[in-house]
C-alpha cells in the first residue's frame, strides 16, 4: 500500500511541477465561457447548420449564398450607374490600333491564329535579321593550312 501511495504522491508531484512550469512560461490563459465549448450550442441558432450536417454540402451551399449575394449587389450597382465606363485609350494602345486597322474588326479565331502563328514567324524573322545583321559587321575569315584541316576531320 505504501508503495502504490508513494507512487501516486510522485505523480502528483510531477505535475505539479509541470503546471507550475507552464504557468511560468505560458502567461496567457484564455477564460473559455462554458456554453462556447460546445460547438452544437454556438451553432444552434443558424439555419444553414441545423439544415445540413454535413460540412462539404454547407461549403457548397455558403459559396452558392455568397456568389448570389455577390451578384445581387453587382446588378444593383450596375442599375444605380447606368452604362458610364468609356476607356480611356493609351498612346501605345492607339498606336497599334492604327498601325494595323486590321485588328479592330479581326475575330477571335483570327486574333487567336495571329498570336499563335503569325507573330511567332514574324519574331523569327525579325531575329533571323538581326542575328545577319550582327556578324555580317566580322568579316575576318581565317585561312586554315592543310595540317590543320586534316586535324579537323
């Protein structure tokens, strides 16, 4: 019996002093009100949780309640307004509307076949040009003796 109550007397002991140990190092203690312990309690009152317990099925139903609260106030806006957006059109933007008026009235497809293809040919062209352009400047062409052609080969 002295045993098993010398036991418990170390145990108890122990954490005492690992209480006293985490107070000394752990200065905030949270006072937790005993009705929010229970998630069930705080979540009582709303609708959405008494309805649906499942949690995936609630996520899907809180997006679906936000994207129309989100679309409500759009089209309130919007009928508030009016139609008073005009973009303001930047030189770059004009210029390159002007330089290919094409592109005003080009459909998606095309606009999707000149980003695609054309433009990627015209790069490589215009780098083709320029790579020409840089080492046609070196003219030097070294003259290579017939000992060093044979080593080459």
């Amino acid at each position: 019996m002295k045993d098993a109550a010398d036991k418990v007397y170390k145990k108890m002991r122990q954490v005492e002093e690992y209480e006293t140990q985490l107070t000394s190092t752990c200065t905030f203690k949270p006072n937790v009100h005993p009705i929010s312990r229970s998630n069930d309690a705080i979540l009582a009152g709303n609708d959405l949780y008494t309805m649906q317990k499942d949690i995936v099925t609630r996520q899907y139903l809180m997006a679906d309640m936000q994207r129309e609260n989100l679309q409500k106030r759009a089209a309130e806006i919007i009928a508030k307004e009016g139609c008073t957006f005009a973009p303001k059109i930047n030189q770059i933007s004009q210029f390159l509307i002007e330089a290919d008026p094409q592109r005003v009235n080009e459909s998606e497809a095309e606009r999707i076949e000149r980003l695609s293809k054309k433009d990627a040919q015209k790069r490589e062209i215009f780098q083709e040009q320029m790579q020409k352009a840089h080492y046609d400047q070196y003219t030097f062409k070294p003259e290579i003796n017939k000992i060093s052609k044979d080593i080459g080969k």
